[in-house]
C-alpha cells in the first residue's frame, strides 16, 4: 500500500484511539492541577506562590523537550518514541498520586511533561502516516476538536474527581487510560529512521533556549532585573545554537522548514493567533468578575461557549482545508476572531449573559476555522521524512506563544492598573489581526521537497 493511503481499516481506528487518548491525557493533565492546587499546596505544606511549579514545571519540560523528541522520532521512530513517552507520561502519573513533598511531586510533574512532549511532538507525524493524505485536513480538524473539548473540560473533570476523592486521584486516573492507549498503540503505522544521531549537544543549547526564554518571560512583570538576565542568557544560547543548526541537513531545531515559505508564515500566525487566545483565556475570568459582577460559577459558563464553538467550527474547517486555500480560511478565521475579541472589549459592563455568550461564540468561531488549515499548512508542506520536526515545530509555536500571551497580561495588568482587563483584550485583538494579515499574504501550498534518502525501520 502506498505510504501516503495511511493504514487500512480497522487497524485506522486502534491507532487513532491511542492517539486520541493520549492527547487527551496530555492536554487535561495541563488543566486540571490548576484546580487543585490549593488543596496540593496545604497536604504538602507549601505556600501558595511554591505550589505554581506543580503547574509550571509541567509546562516547561514541554516547551524545552519537544524538538528534541521530534528529532528522537525522526531518528528512532515516531511510534516507538511515542510509546516511550506514554509509558512515562503514565509511569509518572502514578508518581504523582503516591509522592506527598512538594519537591517530589514536582519531579514526577517534570517527568510526566517529558513524556507529555513525546506525545506532542510526534502526534502531527502520526496522524499523517495514519490517515490517507486526502483526509489530513479533517483529521487535524478532528484532533483539534479533540484537544478543544479535553482543554474546556478539565475543570470540570477536576471538580468532579475532586467532589468524590483526594487530589491524587487527579493522576491515578491517568493509569488505566495510559493502559488501554499503550495497549492500542500496537497498531500504531512504522515509520522510516533517519540513520543519523542524536545532537545532545543541540538539546541542550535547544532546552537552555526556550527555557530560559519562558522564565524570563514570567519573571518581566515582577522582577525586571531578572527577567533581563534571563533573556540575554536565552539570547545567547539561540544565536549559539542557530550557528551550530545552520549547516545540517536535518537540524534538531527545524530551520530547515523554515526555509519553505508556507510553513514559516504558518508558524509565524500561529505564534500570534495563540498569544492572542491566551491573552484573552487569562483576562477573561478577571474581566467577568470585577467588571461584570459575575460569580465563580457564572464565569465558568460564561466561558463555555468559546471552546464548544471551537469544537463545532474545527472539523468543519478541517475538511474545508483539504479543498480551500489556508490563505482564505485563515485570514476570515483571524478577522473573526479579532472581531469578537474587541467586542468583548467593548462590552458594556451591564451586558447581559447572552451578549457576552455571543461574543464569546464568535471568538471561538474564528479560532476554530484558524486553527486546522494553519496546522495543516506546516504538516502538509514538509518533506514526509520531516513531518516530526514539523510537528515539533506546530506545537513550540503553540506553546511559545501561549506562554508569551500569559506574561503579556501580567505585564499588561502592571502598567495599566485601571483599564487593565480592556487593554489585555485590545492586545490580543491585536494578535489576531496580526494573525490574519499574515495569513492572508502567506504563499499558496507547495509540494513537499523529497525527503533524504532512509533506511526502513526497525519498529517492525
């Protein structure tokens, strides 16, 4: 069979269940610690500003690990690398159910981010060798539907496991899901190797890079003097790095793709469309509640229509990708989303439900029609011997960008003390028309180079 048909059913459907699966552990696990964590902060005697790095050291072992597990994909496999990190996402679940010191507990979230970035960066290059290349668009679609819905359900799920158990729950129930993936992701598609090593040398400069970048990025808007070093250290590490990258053929961080024109104006957009939601995501429940009057519960449904938007708007958008320019369903998502954006910033603050409900509709209906061409855009157009770093490459800029997004409301909150809520909203319309405009000048598809020449794998 043809590379490029995917697999046969009904091998298709096991192998897209344990990809389903282990995405939704992987976002769900990034939103459900939030809830409990005054609750983690007193069983283990830490104060409030401590117990964050239960949360944050998730997030950046993600953000520093994620092109190198797309090189370690490329290199050893996608399925058998995605399966290494599931049994570590799930190992080290069950880790954090049983450790009880905040440093402990910390490790294992370090841990169980590794093994979320193994899941991340590999899942745009399975999903291409799963599915036949005609239906990619709605298969990214149908992953972001997914990633959606798992995103605006975790609190509730947290709430729910919280109502009826301890907070260790929260991650002892990652162990039979973790099973029942591992377990169907035997049927998961081979892959090529590239034959080549590993760069350790790269991972690091790689992981100092973004990590200190996201540390500086937090640190900006509370000690500025930090922030800076931060920031000069990242800075130097980069300029490092991209030296040493420039001249391989197939760099650990993927300059290479960034020479194709399409797929540099989708990273480019997607860094700004992400910024920009999450700009939005973190003001809002401020917004609602001290401008608007609204109670914790109130906020909570307030912000419900925004992700079912999204979940009824994304497999639409991704079929519509498999037959319509990027250009056009980008540039009109981006302008929608901006749109709501600044209707919610402009709302005045007797606003009824329905009004802000809408708003939030809309939002979600222009992020939803943005998002699965975009990603479509850098999976389709790299070499198919590339497509890990492609997907390495689609989820930093997601996450680089809802890191950049976060800081800017803290920074944003800072400097405008008064109008803070309104101005963080303007930024991120803002984002967002930066988002379309690139969308809208980037170049039509073009048709991957061949990828190097590769040894079959040894998946089996």
């Amino acid at each position: 069979m043809n590379a490029e048909d995917g697999l046969p059913l009904p091998q298709r459907y096991w192998a897209i269940a344990a990809l389903l699966l282990a995405i939704i552990m992987a976002v769900l696990d990034g939103a459900i610690a939030n809830v409990a964590l005054p609750t983690i902060a007193r069983d283990v005697h830490a104060d409030p500003a401590s117990s964050i790095w239960v949360v944050n050291a998730y997030q950046l072992a993600i953000v520093v690990s994620l092109l190198p597990f797309a090189s370690l994909g490329e290199i050893l496999g996608y399925r058998k690398v995605f399966r290494v990190g599931l049994v570590v996402f799930t190992l080290a679940s069950g880790a954090c159910a049983m450790l009880h010191t905040l440093a402990q507990l910390t490790a294992a979230r370090v841990a169980q981010g590794f093994g979320a970035a193994a899941i991340m960066s590999l899942m745009a290059a399975l999903i291409r060798h799963t599915y036949p290349q005609k239906m990619l668009g709605r298969a990214i679609g149908f992953n972001a539907l997914t990633v959606s819905v798992a995103a605006a359900i975790g609190p509730t799920v947290a709430s729910a496991i919280l109502a009826a158990a301890d907070w260790p729950w929260l991650f002892a129930v990652n162990l039979p899901i973790g099973v029942i993936a591992l377990l169907c992701s035997l049927k998961l598609p081979p892959s090529e190797t590239s034959g080549r090593r590993f760069d350790w040398i790269s991972a690091v400069l790689n992981a100092v890079t973004f990590g200190f970048l996201i540390i500086g990025v937090d640190a900006i808007a509370h000690v500025g003097a930090v922030g800076a070093v931060c920031f000069v250290v990242a800075g130097i590490a980069a300029v490092i790095l991209v030296r040493r990258e420039m001249a391989r053929p197939a760099p650990l961080v993927p300059l290479d793709l960034l020479k194709i024109r399409p797929i540099a104006f989708a990273v480019a957009a997607s860094g700004a469309v992400f910024a920009a939601q999450m700009l939005a995501f973190v003001t809002l429940p401020f917004y609602f509640q001290t401008a608007f009057h609204r109670d914790q519960v109130e906020t909570g449904f307030l912000m419900t229509p925004w992700p079912v938007a999204v979940g009824l708007v994304a497999p639409i958008s991704g079929r519509l990708a498999d037959r319509v320019p990027a250009a056009i369903l980008c540039g009109g998502g981006g302008a929608i989303f901006a749109v709501g954006v600044a209707l919610l910033a402009l709302l005045p603050v007797h606003a009824s439900s329905l009004e802000i409900g809408a708003a939030m509709a809309v939002c979600g209906l222009g992020f939803g029609f943005y998002q699965a061409p975009n990603n479509r855009e850098m999976i389709a157009n790299a070499p198919r011997a590339r497509s890990g770093a492609a997907g390495g490459l689609q989820a930093t800029a997601r996450l680089v960008g809802q890191t950049l997004g976060a800081a800017l409301v803290a920074l944003v909150f800072r400097l405008t003390e008064h109008t803070g809520f309104r101005t963080a909203l303007g930024t991120a319309a803002a984002f967002a028309v930066v988002a379309a405009g690139v969308s809208m000048f980037r170049p039509r598809r073009e048709a991957p180079t061949p990828g190097a020449a590769l040894k079959p794998s040894g998946e089996g």
